[in-house]
C-alpha cells in the first residue's frame, strides 16, 4: 500500500468482504483485492492454538460469502477496546484495526506483520452507517466548540501535511459517494484527532488541557 495516509487496513478489508457477501463484486475480485491491501497471498490461522496452518484469502471471502451477517470492523484506542479482547490487543497492530468475521473469529496484523484469524470470542459490533454518521457528526460539534473555546496553542503543519496527503486508495467501486464521502470524512477527522492530541495544549490551565484530551480522543 501506499505511505501515504489512508484509512485504516482493517476498514478497507472490510469493505471488500462485505461487498463479497452481498454479491456486489466477485469473489475472485475480492480476493485480487485483499492481496493488493496487504501485499500477503496467505493467512496465519490461529483456530486451534497452539497448532497454525495458513490458507488464502479466497478461501477467507468464501466463507464470509457462506455467512448470513456481514464482517464488522473495530478501531480500538486506549480506553475502548471497542469490543477487541486483552489477549488480541496486546499482538495486535492498532492502527490497523481488526475485522471480526463473527462473534468468535478476529483477523488481525499481528507485530510481525502477519495477517492472523484467530478463534478469539469477541464483542465487535457492527454500526448502522446512518446512525454512526449522525452521532459523529453531533460530536464533532460538541468537540469543535469546546475546543475552540479552550485557548489552545500548538503545531498545525504536521497536520495539514497529513490531510493534503490522504488518499481513499483500494475501495470497492460499489459505494455510493455518500457512503465514500463519510469515510474520508472519519478518516481525516482521525488524522486531525491523533495529531491534535500531540500538536497542541492549553498552556494556562492543566483542567482545560485534560478537557481537549478528552474531547480530542472521542474522535480516534
């Protein structure tokens, strides 16, 4: 993939599985896809530890296509786990998310930059996109005018360099430009987020400092 910024793997494999299972795509093209993504022909399995074996991606998409519900996608940060269990958290890569296939099956990038599914039970939930859309947008609100009242002072390049270099690589040519315009919407207001938390403060009051912490990390 591309080094520049760009949504999170476990978002944009997400998106391919799902267009698989719903038909919108072909499984060959999901499969041509996640290879892309992640530069991998194989998965780790980690289904009956501690015993692995590897398969490929087509069969993943199979049995996602075999599944009534489709994949969820979880983006945990310190504090929200986001329904990722200890034991994934701590092998996981973060910032790449994690796809729960089902209520027992998690595929992840573990720090040796493996894929792994993993027979781990776990609460990732999957989110209504009108829904979540509404509720980020009301806190973004919250957020911006608490901020905004907060004196704040910091750094603003590096951000703007991180936003001017986003790029929405990889994504299934199925979605509507609404569906795509709130993604990147998300995207970059995580960019915005994770650089604000390091790139500014409230020099004159350590309350209101921890006060942007805590709005700044509602977004991540």
């Amino acid at each position: 993939m591309s080094e520049a910024p760009a949504f999170p793997t476990s978002v944009v494999l997400g998106l391919w599985l799902n267009a698989a299972q719903v038909g919108s795509i072909s499984q060959t093209d999901a499969t041509n896809a996640l290879e892309t993504i992640t530069n991998r022909v194989h998965i780790r399995h980690e289904l009956n530890w501690p015993d692995t074996e590897k398969s490929t991606w087509l069969d993943l998409v199979r049995q996602v296509v075999s599944m009534p519900l489709p994949v969820a996608v979880a983006l945990p940060v310190d504090g929200d786990p986001a329904g990722v269990p200890q034991q994934v958290l701590l092998t996981a890569k973060r910032d790449c998310g994690v796809v729960a296939i089902n209520g027992d099956l998690l595929l992840f990038q573990n720090l040796d930059s493996e894929w792994v599914l993993a027979r781990v039970e776990n609460k990732v939930m999957h989110y209504d996109l009108n829904q979540t859309r509404r509720i980020l947008t009301e806190q973004i609100a919250i957020s911006t005018a608490q901020l905004a009242a907060s004196d704040l002072v910091g750094d603003e390049a590096e951000i703007v360099e991180s936003l001017d270099a986003f790029r929405s690589l990889h994504l299934p040519p199925h979605l509507s430009k609404r569906t795509t315009d709130s993604l990147e919407t998300a995207a970059k207001i995580l960019l915005v987020a994770r650089g604000a938390v390091s790139k500014s403060i409230a020099m004159h009051s350590p309350s209101i400092d921890r006060l942007r912490l805590t709005h700044l990390k509602l977004e991540l």
